[in-house]
C-alpha cells in the first residue's frame, strides 16, 4: 500500500517515542485514535510491514492490534528518523523515584514488626484444638467416608455393550 511519507514519519515517530501502538481491527475507520490526521488503515499496514521485517512483535486480542518494538525495530526507526542514540522509547526509560514518595515495606529484613509469639501460639494452637471451648475441629474418630459408585457421570448404562438408552 503507498502511504505518504509524512505519514509513514508520524506513524513511526509516534511508535518510537512510546514503544507500542495500538489500533482497533476497523480499516474502514477515516482516523487512529492517537494520530487524528492518519487513516487507522495506513497505521495497520505501516505496523504489519514492520511486523513482516521483524522490526516489532504482534499481539491480536479482542479485535485491537498490539504492536511492541523490539531492539532490532529501535535501531531500524533510530536511523530511519535520525536520531541520537541517547533517546529512546518510553518503555525503556526507568521511572525517576525519590526516597519519599512510597514507604519501603517492613517485616522481612532489620527491625521485627511488633508482633510476639504469644499471638502466633494462639493462633496456631499447637495441642491440636482449634475450637472456642477447646473442643476438637474437623472430622472425629468414627467418620468413615463411604463412596459408591452409581450416581452421576459413573453410573452404568445398561448392559456395558454401548450405544444410546437401556439394554440392547
């Protein structure tokens, strides 16, 4: 398919600052959500041409192509575009975090949470009882599960020789 330049450049310099590309399985749609100026259509047949060079990695699902660029597609739109090596796509780059943002978990490693044994001990219940009262939980001494067949899917049909309904 001929697609405009400025178009293929769009399509191209949108995927590399992102990394993906999304687009629904609609080529009759007259825009691509992101690129308002460029036909969905054009933006399908530029990522499958990419796709069949081996420059992105594909994903259908629920009528939505997912289109990833791997490290062979970076190269390819980084000298298509012209472009320093020190930019990259949005999903290569480390989120900046700072020290005061988030709280870092507790409890596996440093100082103990505040908690003692005595709470895991009651919990736990090491003698075996479990109950309120300190009576037994579960099933006692005397139950004896007793399976039979004939119920549901292993019930005999008929005379064991095959076939539909009763005995033959």
């Amino acid at each position: 398919m001929l697609i405009p330049k400025k178009n293929r450049v769009a399509i191209y310099e949108h995927l590399f600052r992102e990394g993906v590309m999304v687009a629904h399985k609609d080529f009759n749609a007259p825009k691509h959500p992101e690129l308002e100026a460029i036909p969905n259509l054009q933006v399908i047949k530029s990522m499958q041409s990419l796709k069949s060079r081996g420059f992105v990695e594909e994903t259908y699902n629920w009528r939505h192509y997912y289109w990833y660029l791997n490290n062979e597609g970076i190269n390819y739109l980084r000298d298509f575009l012209h472009l320093p090596v020190e930019i990259v796509p949005t999903t290569l780059r480390r989120a900046a975090r700072s020290e005061g943002q988030r709280p870092r978990p507790k409890g596996f490693g440093g100082a103990p949470s505040g908690r003692d044994e005595a709470d895991r001990s009651t919990y736990r219940r090491a003698d075996g009882f479990g109950g309120a009262e300190g009576k037994p939980v579960g099933a006692g001494s005397d139950f004896k599960p007793d399976f039979r067949g004939g119920f549901g899917r292993g019930a005999p049909r008929g005379g064991g020789r095959g076939g539909f309904g009763g005995a033959q």
